[in-house]
C-alpha cells in the first residue's frame, strides 16, 4: 500500500523542528530513521499531513561521556550506537542489545531515539534505559525538559511527550565496576521481534548484591520492572541467591499478556528461564567485581 500524501520539510535547525510542530500540532510527525513510521503510514494506520526530517539537525547527533553521563544523541542509528566504543565501554548493556535490534539493513537507517520514541512494547531499548535509569531530555516550545525513563513511557506506542516536543537525547549513566550487566531475549529467529526478553543491571559489592533491576520486554503494554524480585534480590550475598524464589516472586508479580503466537503461561516460563540465566551471571560475574 502507499501512504496518503504528506508534506516533507527537511529541517535545518531546532527552532524550525519546533515551528513546525508548534504551527501543525498532530498534523505533524517527526521523521528520525522511517523504519517504523513509513510502514505505519504506508499500512494507513498513520496519516500524518507533514513529515519533519530531524536527520540534518545537528543537536540529535552525537555520542559523548561527560563527567559520569554518557549522551546518546536522538538521530544515532542503531549501527552508529553498535559500533561506538564510547557506549560498548560505558553501557555494555545496550552494546549487548543492539544486535538483536532488527537486522543489519533496519540498523542502518533506524534510530536510537526512534525506537524509544517509538515505545513498541517487544522493542529492545526502552527495557535497557529503564535497567540503566537512563534519563531523556526533551524539547518543546516551553523549553527543555528532563524526565527519567520510568515516567517517558507510558503505554503501548504511547511516551510523555506533547505533540509539539522532540526527543532530543538520553543520558545514560556510565558503568561502574561494580556493575554486573544481563541481555537475554526469546525470539523466533535472529532480528525478530522478541517474545520475551530481559535487560537487567545488579550493583554488586563485597559480595552482595546492593542493588538490582530486572526489567522484562514483550510481555506487558510496556518494558516492565519485576520490583519484587527486586527488592528480593537486595542485600543478598552472591552464594545465596534462590532462584526459585525470585521466579516465583516474578510469576505472583506479573502475568504477561498472550500475543498472536505466544501463550501468557508460555511467555512466563521464558521469562524465568531468561532470570536464571541473569541470577547465574550476577553470580558468576560478580565475584570478580
Ligand atoms: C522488519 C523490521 C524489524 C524490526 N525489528 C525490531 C526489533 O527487533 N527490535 C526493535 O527494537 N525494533 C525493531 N524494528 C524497529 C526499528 O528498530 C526502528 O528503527 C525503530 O522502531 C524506529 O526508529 P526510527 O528511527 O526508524 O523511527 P521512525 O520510524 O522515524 O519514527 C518512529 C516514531 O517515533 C517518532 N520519533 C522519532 N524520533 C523522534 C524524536 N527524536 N522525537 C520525537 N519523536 C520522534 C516518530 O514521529 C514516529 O512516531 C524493526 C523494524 C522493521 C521494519
């Protein structure tokens, strides 16, 4: 199918981005990478009567650590993030995600900020800056705001921000040595769509874990904390984790949703499975912190 003809404005700065937005309200859709909006139009489930091109503005780009602080710039492509040794040394978490992002054409022109943006609930990033406590940094005609990732998403395809507002960057912060980093997902094959993954992050220190975050993909509306488990895991020296319970702390927590091919109860069995594997590497990998 083709999409319902729509203006193009190429931007050349910020300030026209937010014109433009402000001018349209919802007539109006920023374009980072295409790969999700374009199908959603060409399916007509979009219609957006101007698309904004952010790819030429110069304040979406760019990888940089600053002070503890590692800023991933909006318009990254997926490959740009996969490739940055700045983010393969201060998020291993996401470094681990990006190859099970879509496939290496889809990374070529999709966007960090665009899948956020995006808040598809199978979708590999949103799970990571939630374990990271990342922190998003948005614009609108107000100004600049900052709001943590917790509150950015708040349903299906549904994100914090105002029609007239762009994601310009995420900050992430950097990795610690006492950090221990987990990325599992269940997926039909390699580039598709998880039917169940987890992102998760432990603090590990003298032994026990200090702190952790457990956050589950394509099982609920969106990326979601087991916060039990959780809190479960808190205070627990490395030898002593029970596994057993954390999975059932998971199963009395969360009942992830049936999608067109996956039972709820088989979704729930990945996602112990995908704790075991994350419990095993907490405690395998953080004797050594
Ligand atoms: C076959 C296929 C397989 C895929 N598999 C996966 C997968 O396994 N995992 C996964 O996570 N993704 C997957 N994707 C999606 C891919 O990662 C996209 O890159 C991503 O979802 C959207 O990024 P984009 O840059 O293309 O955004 P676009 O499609 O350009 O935009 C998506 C939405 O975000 C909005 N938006 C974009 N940037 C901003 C911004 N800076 N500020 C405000 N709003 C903004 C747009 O207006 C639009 O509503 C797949 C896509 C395809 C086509």
């Amino acid at each position: 199918m083709k999409p319902t003809p729509f203006e193009y404005v190429r931007a050349g700065s910020l300030g026209e981005v937010l014109s433009v937005l402000e001018e349209r309200g919802d007539e109006a859709k920023v374009l980072a990478g295409g790969q999700s909006l374009i199908p959603t139009m060409n399916m007509r489930f979009a219609a957006p009567e101007v698309l904004i091109d952010i790819s030429n503005v110069a304040e979406f780009r760019g990888i940089e650590v600053r002070d503890d602080v590692l800023r991933i710039g909006a318009m990254c492509r997926h490959v740009e993030v996969l490739n940055a040794p700045e983010v393969a040394k201060h998020a291993p978490l996401i470094a681990m995600a990006m190859p099970s992002i879509a496939h290496a054409t889809i990374r070529n022109r999709g966007t960090f900020g665009g899948s956020l943006c995006h808040a598809d609930p199978a979708a590999e990033l949103p799970a990571c800056v939630l374990a990271l406590d990342a922190r998003f940094n948005i614009h609108g005609k107000t100004g600049p705001r900052s709001v943590c990732a917790q509150d950015f998403f708040l349903g299906t395809y549904m994100t914090c921000l105002a029609d007239d507002e762009v994601l310009i960057s995420v900050d992430v912060p950097t990795a610690n040595p006492e950090n221990v980093f987990f990325f599992d997902e269940v997926a039909r094959r390699k580039g598709d769509y998880a039917i169940a993954g987890l992102a998760s992050q432990a603090t590990v220190r003298d032994g026990i874990i200090a702190d952790a975050r457990l956050v589950f993909f394509a099982v609920s509306e969106v990326a979601i904390r087991a916060d039990r488990a959780e809190l479960a895991l808190q205070g627990v020296p490395l030898e002593n984790i029970d596994a057993e319970a954390i999975c059932g702390a998971i199963a009395d927590t969360i009942t992830p949703f049936d999608d067109l091919t996956t039972s709820s109860a088989a979704k729930l069995t990945m996602m112990q499975v995908l704790t075991r594997r994350a419990l095993e590497t907490f405690a395998s990998q953080g004797v050594a912190v």
